[in-house]
C-alpha cells in the first residue's frame, strides 16, 4: 500500500501515459474474474485471496507496442515491490483480448466495483489535468502517503466543456468558495476543463488543515 505513489512513478517514469486510473476493493469472485488466466494454476486460491483482502488500483496506460512494454515493465518491478509468486505487487494484462476485457472490468459503464470511499472524517485532493500531463501523479500519491495521510479512494474524471452546462454549474459549485477571492478562479475552472483530474479521498486525524498545509499556499 505505501509503494502505491512510488509504482505509479515507475510506470509514468517509463514513459507510459495513464488515461485512466481507480482505486477498487475486489471482492473473491472478482479477484478470480480478473485473474481468469491464471485460474488451474495451484496457487490460484492463494493469489485471488490476496489480491481481495485489500485496496488494489487500477491503471490504464498507452504506450506504442504497450503489451510488450507492459511485461517489461512489470518483470522488473517484481523484484522490488513484490516478495514472492503470490505478493508480487503488480499485474499487467497478457495480451490485446485480455486487456480489453480487464479495462471493461474496471473502467466501463458496465463494472461490478463500487467506489471504496467513506465519505466521513475525510477530505478531497484533486490532483489537475497539467500534473498528469507531466507524470507527478505518482510524485503526489507518494507526498500524500509519506506524510501520514491514507488514500482511501481515487479515481479520474474529467470535466469537459462540451458535455454541457451542468458540469460548469458542478465546477462552479465547487469552486465556489474562491470566487471573488482568487483572482485566478476564472483561469481555476479552464484548467480542470483542459483534462482528466484524479480525485483522492485522504483521510487522518483533523485531515482538513493537515491536508491544506501539505498541499501549501494557492499561489506558491
């Protein structure tokens, strides 16, 4: 679970691009539809109980020839984050037909998962478009969770001119409490227009003002 930020950082750091991102609790029986594969296999009770007992996140990434790169990948960090066949700290799909089925899983409308969050005693961080972009995601997941913090959902989103009013009428909302104070907020709401967002729930004791001073100042 610590590793989270420092995972996500070796994947952007690896030059692939995430287009999608969420945090899930899988109960047995979707652990075992996701690892369909390795189902015959003798430790596939083991590995399915694992992957089910706690939060695991789900990433969607691009990359040319993403399938290879993605086995790379994983081979790799296996050895640092994982401890054995059964904790092994990441998965990757397979192949074209399994990431496929993988991605409807846990990105479609279709998907069994509910959001894992609690939505008392918590707070929200919302990391913006420009930050993804530039592959920090994993920087600021790991700042969170260095600091004492738990990360108890996450998910991307995004929020887009052309899907209408309505989700002007949310921003604003949202963002309401800097209007007329910031003098930015005009340039505040275009820029969680300009793509994905992730939203993390983070919970701690008095979380708000601890997660404020983490975050700092609006204008460093």
């Amino acid at each position: 679970y610590m590793n989270i930020g420092k995972i996500i950082n070796a994947v952007e750091e690896a030059g692939f691009s995430i287009t999608n991102l969420k945090m899930a609790k899988l109960g047995k029986q979707e652990a075992e539809r996701v690892l369909e594969g390795h189902r015959g296999k003798p430790y596939f009770n083991d590995l399915t109980n694992h992957v089910s007992s706690d939060l695991v996140v789900a990433l969607e990434v691009l990359a040319d020839n993403c399938i290879s790169k993605i086995g790379s990948f994983v081979s790799s960090v296996r050895g640092q984050y994982g401890s054995d066949q059964i904790k092994a700290g990441v998965y990757g799909s397979e192949s074209t037909a399994n990431a496929a089925k993988e991605l409807e899983f846990f990105f479609s409308s279709k998907s069994p998962l509910q959001t894992p969050a609690y939505f008392t005693n918590c707070s929200c961080l919302v990391i913006k478009p420009h930050l993804i972009t530039e592959n920090y995601v994993g920087q600021v997941f790991d700042a969170v969770l260095s600091s004492g913090f738990e990360v108890s959902a996450a998910e991307m989103f995004w929020l887009d001119r052309p899907s209408a009013e309505v989700l002007l009428i949310t921003m604003q909302e949202f963002l309401e409490v800097y209007k007329g104070v910031v003098p930015e907020y005009n340039q505040i709401v275009e820029e969680f227009t300009n793509g994905p967002c992730i939203a993390l729930e983070v919970r701690q004791e008095n979380v708000v003002p601890a997660l404020r001073e983490l975050c700092g100042p609006h204008d460093p």
